[in-house]
C-alpha cells in the first residue's frame, strides 16, 4: 500500500478510500450491493462505495437485485473459490434474509470439512439508531453475530478505525462482519490509512477511577459523560475494544487492575447482549480486582421505535452513562464511609 | 367491470385525495417533522385504489414501503395516518411505527413494511387465515419490481398455489427500485411468467389506467374469494417523486419522468368522466377544493397531536394476557 500522509475525514469517506485502496491491492477483493453505484452521488445509500465503479468497473463493483438471501449465500462460496468478496448489506436489518448463508453456510465452512476453505469474506453493513429509521432499519445486532463460531465482527466507532479495520477484514481469511454504525457516517476525525488489528482494544480516554467499555454511539455517549464526571472528581478510563470477536481481555483487565471498577455500555439490547457475556468472563478471570459490583447500559428490551421521544428512551446516552458511573463509584464511596 | 358512473367519481376522488396528502410530505420532512425514510407514491395511486375498491373492511392488505396509498386507499383515517408519518400520539400505532410501519388491524392493514418483499410473505399468511377459518377474507400483496426480486416471492407463488390461498400478488412494476433500473435487474421483463410458472393466474395492466386495474382486481378478488386460488397482478406504473426526500435522481431523466405524466391516471379518469359528461365543467375545481381542504383538516389534526409519552416506548413488546382457554 502506498504511504499516505493522515487526512481529518468523515467515517463514510474514510471508509470510501478503504475500499479505493482495497481495490487498488488486492486483485481478489470485489465488492457488490444495493444501489452502490447509482444512488446519491453515485455510491450507495451513505456514500461509502462512491466512485468505485468509475475507477474498477461493474466487474468489480456490481449493483444487485434486492435478493440478500442469494448474495448472502453466494459471496460464502465466492470468498471459499478465491475471490475476496465485500458485500453491502444497506442495513444490518436486512442480513437477517440471509442467515442461512451467514450463519449455516459461511462461518461453518472452515470447520466442518476440516479446516480446507478458506473464506475471506466482508459483510460491511450498519447498524444502530438515533436518527429515526424505525423498527427494520436500527437494530443493533452485533450480539448476535458475536454469538456465532466462525464469524468476526467489527464495530469501528471512529473514522481512523473504520478504515484501518476494514483493510484489515479484507486481508483476514476469516468472515468478518463489519458494522458501520449509521449515525457515525458523518463524524470526522484523524485517519492515518494504516489497517488495525483485530482483538486490540484502543484506550480512547486514560482515567484511573473507572473502566467504560463501550462501542461506537456508546463509546461517544462515554467520552460527553467524562467530561462531566471528571468535573465531579470521577476520571473514567474509557476502552473501546473496536472487534467484539476476537475481544482484547488483555487491555481490560490492565484497566480494571488500575481503576477496580467496571461498567460496559452497548447500544445493542442489554439483556443477554456482549456486555453481560463480557462481565461474565471478568467475574471469573478478575473477581478480586472488582470493589464493587460491574454495570451494565444497553438497549432497552423492545423495538426500535419511531418517533424521537420513544427511540430516545430506549438507547443508552450521556446521561445513562454518568448515572451508571456514579452509581458503580457511589457504592464504593458508600462503603469505604466516603460520602457519595 | 368498472362502470364510469358507479366507480368513477369515487375513484378520482379518492385517488386525488391520496395525491394531495403525499404530496405535501416532502415539504413535511423538509421542516423536520418527519424522521427516518418516507416514500411517497404519487403517480402510482391507481394501483392502490383500483385494487381496493373491490375489498372489504375484513379483507387484508400487507404492503411495503410505499405503503401510503395502500392503506389510505384501504380506508384508513387520513390524519391518523398522517399523525403515525410525523411520530404523533394519535396515529395509528401511537408514534411507535412511523410511515414504514403503519398498522390498522380493524381495516385489515398488515403493515405498511420496511423489509422489501416481507408483504409477500404476510399476505399470504394471511390468505392462509382466511382458508383455516373459512372467513371469506382475501388478502393482498403490494410489492414492487424489486421486491419481486426477494426468494420469498417463489415460494409464496408455489404455496399460494398447492394451498388454493385466497390470494393477491400485485406487483407494482415503477421501474426502479430505488436507484435500480429493471432492465438492469430482470433478464426476463415479463413478470406475469414468473406467475404462470408456479400455476398462479397472471395478468398484466396498465398501472396508470384505474379501470384496467379495477377490472383486473375485480376478477382476481372474485377467483379468491370462490376458492379459486391465488392470482397475479402485474401493474405497470411509475413514481414521479424521488425514491425518498433527498434522493438525486441521477439514475433517470427529467424527459423520461416528464413522458411519464403524460399518463397521468387522474388527468386520465378526470378527462374521460369529462368528455362523457359526468363531470361537468368546474365541476372538478370544486371537488379538488374540498379535498384540499380535508387534506388540511388531516395535516391540522396530525400536526396538533402531541408527541407520544416516553413511557410509552415501553408497552407493547409483550401480551400481558395469554389465552383464557374455552
Ligand atoms: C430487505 C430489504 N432490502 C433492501 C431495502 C432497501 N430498499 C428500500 S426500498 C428499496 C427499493 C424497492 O424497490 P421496489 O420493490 O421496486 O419498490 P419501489 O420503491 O419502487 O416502490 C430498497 C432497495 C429494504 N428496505 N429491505
Ligand atoms: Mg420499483
């Protein structure tokens, strides 16, 4: 890849010149998906595939019909048969018609026939709500996918993320979910066009007093409450583990030792989500590093709903996230005979 | 057999109607009281309508997500409907769904939907109701020419067919499905074939004439709703509108959507109910003014709804009551 000098971008241009350079190196990668190359200015429903069919032609960048069972299970057997395969889905919603091709097929075939086939296959797509897209279309379902042996997921919450974890999926020979999050496509920030590896966690804010695992609205919804919190005397150490599979433990724990205490923020529904799997496999490797009982914020248990009132009170935020924090510091505080 | 006195009026109104609600949507989002993704179908509103005007209140609909003109058409309130677009206490699914997931059980209204095809699927459940309780209901499919594109449609078909489901598949053909041109999509353009191959009557109409659909949905209903079977409804049509508010357009030309009103299926209808002397001269004028003025009383009503209780975003995941058993 050729050395770039590190540009301030938007998540979906900085996803776009992912793919530009992916094209350019990797003979194998195409990519395909809805509407990917006529919509808005020519490159799918936010922009991320823009240009490319200019540059590497409908060979290797294809429009498709609207058939997400058939390409669900066709790029398994593409990616198994050579090619590098990155398949749009518009919304994470929409992977659901092909689970059978995901879940059966392609993060099953390395292992049941022995570990033959390779199958190097992106299913970048996003997820998440906050910008009143409803039931269908803002889901966050990264749990589900994490649940499932054989498949990597990816939830880049900056743009400087974004792009050096999708270099990074395409060159894995595993299948890889890749969840953008829709209301992040607009966010800027520093991009330094080097890949990142997955399984390693980024300390997105040092503290001492707290560890925050959370990802991408979360993860933002964190960094707007430690401000507050350190006003309150509180530094949250704040992780984003940036791949929920594989998870960087490692980083965690060397927080968690620092800080004792723990709380895990998603936007994916809390009940059985990653956090709760996460919290779990603290109690048992680090019971005795925890002064007080770890927390959890997550999506309320019901749909996503429509209007803004309601999609508001279901999404954890800033403020669920300094209650959170006090909560797990208070009862700390309490016992020690600190007043809280 | 469409009859220009008995149906015609009726129908131009109610498509004109439809017309001047989702016409005043893009403005609606522009000053921000829509959020998400709203499609508007004007220009398609014969499909809609002519299909509608041989259903009952306990026939079923499942659309999409064009799914406005569905539901109207169906019967339901035009400022409930429009409260539900802008997120409003009192729309019909108290702001939880919003334009692409609008529900009216009393008027058989499935859902408008947001996964492209999924009506297919809900119809033809539907359809199978109907059969295992022998209410004499049909139920409706609305999908478009890329929905057709969905799997499930060939096993609907293939169900539909073994089962005898009383059952419609009204494929709205717009020609695109969002920025995808169907020649680009389809190898095969005719899609009554894809009908005719699992054995499920297949007619194609003109989706801009509401006679021609009117009388294709007449006999379709009737097939139905004698135990006939499923049958399907190809109807080609065009959306004048972008495929949602902000989209470029870049895939089609301005000639081309231009052409396309010169189809128009109200100025179509109007004109003919003119030429035979069912409307007379002004006459029209009139008329439009009144439903200018119900659509303002809709708007009105949706816009005054308050915005829904927060607590409320947690009702509804669960029954709270099972089955009392008999
Ligand atoms: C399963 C699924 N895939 C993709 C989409 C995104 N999408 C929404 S509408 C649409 C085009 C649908 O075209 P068509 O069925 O022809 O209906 P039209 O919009 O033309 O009325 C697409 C791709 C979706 N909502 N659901
Ligand atoms: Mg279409």
């Amino acid at each position: 890849m050729t050395e770039k000098t590190p540009k301030n971008l938007t998540t979906w241009r900085a996803l776009n010149s992912a793919l530009h350079d992916i094209l350019a190196d990797i003979p194998e990668a195409f990519v395909l998906g809805e509407d990917i190359t006529t919509w808005g200015t020519g490159g799918g429903i936010y922009g991320v595939t823009r240009k490319l069919v200019d540059v590497y032609g409908p060979g290797r960048v294809r429009d498709t019909p609207i058939s997400e069972e058939v390409l669900l299970a066709a790029v398994g057997a593409a990616a198994a048969r050579g090619t590098r395969p990155i398949l749009e889905i518009m919304y994470s919603d929409f992977s659901l018609l092909g689970f059978d091709g995901i879940i059966n097929q392609a993060a099953k075939a390395r292992y049941m026939f022995g570990g033959q086939f390779d199958v190097p296959l992106v299913i970048r797509t996003n997820g998440g709500s906050g910008i009143g897209k409803a039931a269908q279309h803002s889901q966050s379902l990264e749990t589900i996918f994490a649940h499932v042996p054989g498949l990597e997921v990816a939830v880049p919450a900056t743009p400087g993320d974004a792009y050096g974890l999708l270099v990074q999926a395409v060159r894995t020979d595993n299948p890889t979910i890749f969840l953008e999050h829709k209301n992040l496509y607009y966010d800027k920030g520093e991009v330094d066009f080097q890949p990142v590896a997955f399984g390693q966690a980024r300390i997105a804010r040092p503290g001492t007093d707290v560890t925050v695992v959370a990802t991408q609205q979360v993860l933002h919804a964190a960094l707007a409450a430690a401000d507050q919190l350190a006003e309150e005397g509180i530094e949250a150490e704040i992780i984003d583990p940036r791949t929920l599979y594989p998870f960087d433990m490692e980083t965690v724990i060397g927080s968690i030792r620092k800080t004792r205490h723990l709380i895990v923020g998603h936007e994916a529904v809390r009940d059985y989500g990653w956090g709760a799997e996460f919290v779990a496999q603290v109690a048992e490797e680090a019971w005795d590093l925890l002064d007080a009982a770890p927390r959890r914020i997550g999506g309320a248990r019901t749909p996503i709903p429509y209007s803004e009132p309601l999609e508001r009170t279901v999404t954890p935020g800033r403020d669920e996230m300094i209650a959170a924090v006090r909560a797990v510091r208070g009862a700390t505080m309490a016992e020690a005979g600190t007043p809280a | 057999m469409f009859d220009l006195h008995e149906h015609g009026l009726k129908g131009l109104r109610l498509m004109a109607k439809i017309r001047e609600f989702e016409q005043r949507l893009p403005a609606l989002s522009q000053e921000g009281l829509i959020r998400g993704s709203t499609h508007p179908s004007v220009g398609m509103e014969a499909v809609a309508v002519g299909v509608s005007m041989n259903l009952e209140a306990r026939d079923a609909i499942a659309s999409n997500h064009r799914g406005h003109a569905h539901t109207l058409a169906k019967g339901a309130d035009f400022g409930r409907t429009m409260a539900e677009i802008l997120g409003r206490r009192d729309g019909y699914c108290g702001g939880k769904g919003g334009s692409m997931h609008i529900g009216v059980a009393e008027l058989g209204v499935l859902g408008t939907n947001g996964i492209v095809g999924a009506g297919i699927g809900i119809a033809t459940g539907a359809a199978l109701a109907a059969q295992v309780s022998g209410d004499g209901s049909v139920a409706v499919a609305y999908f478009g020419d890329g929905g057709a594109n969905q799997g499930v449609l060939a096993e609907a078909l293939n169900l539909a067919a073994i089962w005898s489901l009383p059952v419609l598949f009204v494929l709205e053909n717009n020609h695109y499905a969002q920025s995808a041109a169907i020649e680009q999509m389809v190898a095969q353009p005719d899609f009554t074939r894809r009908g005719e191959a699992y054995g499920v009557p297949a007619i194609a109409v003109d989706g801009m004439d509401l006679p021609a659909v009117y009388d294709a949905a007449e006999t379709a209903v009737a097939r139905a709703r004698a135990g006939e079977g499923p049958s399907m409804i190809v109807a080609d049509t065009y959306r004048y509108l972008g495929h949602m508010a902000g989209d470029t357009e870049i895939y089609r030309s301005k000639d081309e959507v231009r052409e396309w009103h010169t189809r128009d299926p109200l100025t179509r209808l109007r004109t003919r109910l003119e030429e035979s002397g069912i409307l007379a001269a002004g006459e029209w004028e009139r008329t439009q003014e009144q439903i200018t003025a119900e659509i303002d009383e809709a708007e009105r009503y949706a816009r005054a709804s308050a915005l829904p209780d927060p607590a409320s975003a947690h009702t509804d995941v669960y029954a709270t009551q099972g089955w009392a058993g008999r």
